[in-house]
C-alpha cells in the first residue's frame, strides 16, 4: 500500500468539509435574504471581537504542545519508549488547557468582585 494515501486522502477530504461548509452557510444566507433578514448582522459583532478566554486557552495549548515536543526531542534518545513525544505532546498541552482555566477561574472571580 502506497504510504501517501492517507495524506492525500485526509487532503482531499478536508477540502470536500471546506467546500460543504461554505456551501450550506450560502444556503443560511440566501434563506435569510428570502425571509428579509440582514445576514450580516450577527455575524459583523462575532468577528470583530476577539475573545480573551480563548486566546489564552489556545496560547497555553500551543505552549504546553511545543513544551511538549521539547523535551519529548530531548528524552527520545536516552529512552527505548517510540511514543515518548506525543504522550508529552499531550501531558503537557492538557496542562496548558487546565492552566488557562485555572487563570480564568480567577479572572472570573475578579470580575464579579
């Protein structure tokens, strides 16, 4: 089996995903348009804010990722362990995810203060 199958595949279908996503929001759209609503509406206050809470938890995802794969490059070779790096890729990104909503537990409480 040729190794660049899967690749291709997962290419291919998430360009399939694209092309049905940005089909059926044109279909809400022109439903909306035949109702006489302003598509546009809901969707100008969404995009142009941009949200703390979830900047902080994927910036503490990334950084626990690449935390992660640091010190999974620096472990591999002193061990016979082959899966060494995603396990840390995951430890250390699920510590980032538990880290951001630690800060926004505290963030919260600060607010209603």
């Amino acid at each position: 089996m040729n190794p660049l199958i899967i690749p291709l595949i997962s290419v291919i279908a998430g360009l399939i995903m694209i092309v049905f996503l940005r089909y059926f929001q044109n279909m809400e759209r022109m439903s909306m348009i035949e109702k006489g609503l302003n598509p546009f509406d809901n969707q100008s206050s969404k995009r142009s804010r941009i949200s703390p809470d979830n900047t902080l938890r994927f910036g503490l995802l990334l950084v626990g990722a690449g935390l992660g794969l640091l010190i999974g490059a620096i472990i591999a070779p002193y061990t016979q362990s082959e899966g060494i790096q995603v396990a840390l890729v995951m430890i250390f990104g699920g510590a980032g995810l538990l880290l951001s909503y630690v800060i926004q537990i505290k963030n919260d409480k600060k607010s209603q203060e």
